[in-house]
C-alpha cells in the first residue's frame, strides 16, 4: 500500500509524536505530512521519510505555532498530497484530518487524541491566562476555527480515540463513533530498574506546561506545604510558573531521558493535576513503580487504580482542582505511600504496553482496507 501519515507538528516530542513513531514501525516507507517541522528540535526519528511541511513552515511562525492556531486551516490546505494513497492516518488533536484527499478510493483512518480542544469544550481554559483585551478576539477566531473543523468531520472513513473518554467526546461533538485503541507505552521502559529509594526526597510534576495541564495548581499548593516540588517540562506556562513559584519548587525545563530518569529515583509520586485526553506519563511513570496523585476525572480513570488496599492501586485521587482538595490528597499519600506495591504498579502499566498498540492498529486498518 501507498500510505501517508498527516500529523499536525514535529517541533516537540510527546504523547502525539511518540504515537506517530510506532505507527511508523508498521509502515516504514510512509510519507509524512505536518503543518511544522523542526528537524533540529526533534531530531533524526523521522530519517527515510519524505517529510513535507506547509506553508506556515517557516523559523518564525514554528516559534509560534501554538498562538497562530487561526492559520491552521490555511497551513493544511496548503498540503498537497503528492501521489494517490491508499491509506492516510491523520493523528489528530489538531487540524490533521482536515487534508484534501485526491482520490475517493483512499481509506481515511483518523487516530483521534482528542477534538480540537481550543474549540471543543475547553476554550475557557485557553482564554484563562489571556489578557482581558485579547479574549474576545481569541474568543473569534476559537469559533471561526470550530465551524471550519466541523467541515472536516466527514473526511474520516473511521476514528479511533486514543480512549474511551476522547471517544466520548468524538461522540458528543462529531456525532460519530469510535473504536478505543489505547496508546502505546514504550516496552524499553519496563526493563529499567524499579524504585527503591525507600526515603524520597520530592514529589514530581512531568509534562508539557500549558495552561489545561494546571501545574499551577500545584505551585499555588506548595506555597504552603512543608514539601518539595521537582517540574520537568516546558511550555507557554513556564515564565508565570517561575515568577510565582516559592523555594521548595524547582522548576527544570525539558530534560533528556537519562536526566528524566535519575530524579524518578528520589520521586515520592507524579501529581497529575489537568483533565488530560488519556495522558501517557502517568503510565510512563508507573512503568518505574512510582504511584500517581492524579485529578478524578479525564483519562486518569483509565489509567489510575485506587483501591482501599493501597497495595493493590497504582495511586489515588482528588475531587476538586482546588489548594484543599490536593492538600488532603497528599496528606493520604503521606499516611499509606509505603504500603504502595512497585510491582503492582508496573505489572498494571504493562497492560498499555507498545506491543499491544501495534498488534490493535494492525488488525483495525487490516479490517478497513
């Protein structure tokens, strides 16, 4: 098969991106197609693809390319598929699915992280840090942008949420079903050595530091606990996090694995303080047998076990995304986080293990095409 994988950007590696490379593994001689793509940023992994970029590519708008989002539908039209697929997998939590296909023989698998999310029940979070005079011209274009992703609903043959909580939400906005595939967790991950710092020094935050992750939330928190903070991450938010952040927090910025790695030996647990989609660090975490303090609602409850036997769950929750709520949720960790089993805790993230994922997708767009 001739096969193209549109993806809305290369210029970071998470969640999306980590996606994109396994999927890769199944079609090795795939052409790639994205709204921005920094070979300098993300490095070597897509090497023996052919690569095209629109025409929003440049170094100043890939500087921007979270605050230019009314372009998006302008950038994706400006890529032409250069032959006739068979196959086009969009990765989508973006404008992806929205490419003009040549050939109504092609087959249009979308695997969908999440509906836009500026535009599908989350704008207020995005408008939340924006100055009173921009809101309503951020307001605008969030709605110009939600009709033109409504024109792209029906260029997709199937869906395929990453979770049965973004199902819902294709459900609910696209008025369409679709089949859950979990993402896949790197199986390499599962070899590391366990936990077994028995007095840990800190508690991390992981991620990409945007406005609906909510790391300000736990900034806000320390400000008044006796406790220590350790955030890896970078983002939009980083700047506003280091001038309100007290001394027992440490903000670190983007670290390389090897880095990542080393301060998970003196982690207590991973608070995890957004509505995320699905959110694969959680499990990413777990894979190290290190617990998860994580907000009740999104993808965590597919990800998160608390039971009343603190052996038998990977962690617990909080109610509210308030100071309180977090507060009496660390309290509880402080009081039972020995009884935590890191076997158990691994033993569950290898449910969402790499081979899973491939195994899954093969099947599915075997079935469809």
């Amino acid at each position: 098969m001739k096969v193209a994988l549109i993806h809305y950007w290369f210029v970071t590696r998470r969640g999306g991106e980590k996606v994109v490379e396994k999927i890769l593994e199944l079609y090795p001689d795939a052409d790639i197609y994205t709204l921005f793509y920094d070979e300098n940023v993300y490095g070597s992994r897509l090497k023996g693809h052919k690569v095209y970029a629109s025409i929003l590519n440049n170094w100043f708008l890939r500087k921007y390319y979270q605050k230019i989002f009314p372009l998006y539908p302008w950038g994706i039209r400006s890529l032409r598929l250069r032959e006739d697929y068979d196959l086009i997998i969009s990765s989508e939590s973006g404008p992806a699915k929205g490419v003009k296909i040549k050939s109504k023989k092609t087959k249009h698998i979308c695997y969908i992280h999440s509906p836009m999310r500026y535009c599908w029940g989350f704008t207020d979070e995005y408008l939340r840090n924006i100055t009173a005079i921009l809101k309503p011209i951020a307001r605008f274009f969030f709605k110009r942008l939600r009709e033109w992703d409504k024109t792209t609903v029906n260029n997709v043959d199937v869906y395929v949420a990453n979770s049965h909580n973004v199902a819902k939400r294709v459900n609910k906005y696209y008025k369409r079903k679709a089949e859950i595939i979990y993402p896949p967790i790197a199986n390499e991950l599962f070899n590391r050595q366990l936990k077994s710092n028995s007095n840990p020094e800190f508690y991390l935050s992981f991620g990409a530091l945007a406005p609906y992750k909510r790391i300000d939330l736990l900034v806000q928190t320390f400000k008044d606990l006796d406790k220590k903070l350790v955030i890896i991450g970078d983002g939009s938010e980083k700047e506003h996090l280091q001038r309100i952040a007290s001394p027992n927090v440490k903000i670190l910025g983007a670290l390389e694995w090897e880095e990542i790695e080393a301060i998970f030996k003196n982690s207590k647990a991973l608070l995890f303080p957004g509505e995320e989609d699905f959110g694969m660090i959680p499990l990413e975490v777990m894979a190290y047998g290190i617990p998860v303090i994580a907000y009740k609602k999104g993808g965590a409850l597919e990800t998160v076990i608390e039971n009343e036997d603190p052996g038998k769950s990977t962690g617990l929750f909080f109610e509210d995304q308030t100071v309180e709520s977090l507060k009496n949720a660390l309290s509880k960790f402080e009081r039972i986080s020995s009884q935590y089993d890191p076997y158990f805790i691994r033993n569950h993230a290898k449910n969402f293990a790499e081979d899973r994922f491939l195994s899954e997708f093969k099947d599915l767009i075997e079935e469809v095409v």
